[in-house]
C-alpha cells in the first residue's frame, strides 16, 4: 500500500497497535509514514474515550499509558461538535437504519472522517458496511496476516 496523502484518521485498533509497536502498528506507521508526515493524524474524540476505557479495563501498566498519551499528543483530537461531522452522522444514520448494524461508536469515528475526507485507519471490518460510498478505509488484519 502506497501512503495516503491526504488526511488520515487512526481509528481505536490502530492506535492499540500503534501503542504496542507491534507488527501491526509497525506496518501501520511504515506505510502511511506516520513519522514523517508534514501533516498531523487525526483522531475522533471517541477513540480517545475508547483508549481510556481500554487501558482502565485491561490495567494498563504506567509506560503503556505514557506510549499512549505520547502517541496521541502525536495527533489532532477532533471534536464532534462541528457541524458538518454532525451532519455526516445524521446522513450515516439514516443509511444504517437500513438494516446496516455497526457500532454506535464507530458511526462518530466514521462521520469525523467523513467530514474532514480523511482515509480510516483500522482493524475494525465495521467500516466496511460504509466503504467506499461514504468513507475511504485501510483495513489492517489484527492478527497481523
């Protein structure tokens, strides 16, 4: 995969494996060059929530949770208050009424991509009931296959 020169937007999965520098964070950061990017990922407000709880639920040692924070100040955290990631959702919203289960959680990750036109980096196959029609997505195997 070539990196994607627009705006990125790291979804919760790729975050943990970002945190974990794991094979699957490792080839995350390689292909969209997270490292040298001019421009900054972003991130939903929701994953941030997610992270937490993550890292709450599963007791997270003191340096994971640093590598955490240090990668997300690595970010720009989007707010949802902005009207046209409001809109997106509404939109997003009615589509899924249609019989399209998805996470209530991942509906705001994907409106905020929507919006801002960013690529969805992820390990979640939710995204895929909205790709290609209303997101752009780069699927990474959790596993690492």
């Amino acid at each position: 995969m070539t990196a994607h020169l627009g705006p990125i937007l790291l979804d919760t999965g790729a975050l943990v494996h970002l945190t974990r520098d794991d094979a699957v964070g490792k080839r995350i950061a390689s292909e969209h060059k997270l490292r040298d990017r001019t421009d900054k990922p972003l991130v939903c407000i929701i994953t941030v929530g997610e992270l937490l709880t993550m890292a709450r639920r599963n007791a997270w040692g003191q340096a994971k949770v640093d590598q955490m924070m240090a990668l997300l100040r690595e970010t720009i955290v989007v707010d949802l208050r902005a009207q046209p990631i409001l809109d997106k959702y509404a939109e997003l919203q009615v589509f899924l009424g249609k019989g399209k289960v998805i996470q209530q959680n991942d509906v705001w990750i994907a409106a905020t991509a929507a919006a801002t036109g960013a690529l969805i980096l992820t390990t979640d196959k939710d995204f895929d009931r909205l790709y290609p029609k209303y997101i752009q997505r780069a699927w990474y195997d959790p596993k690492g296959r």
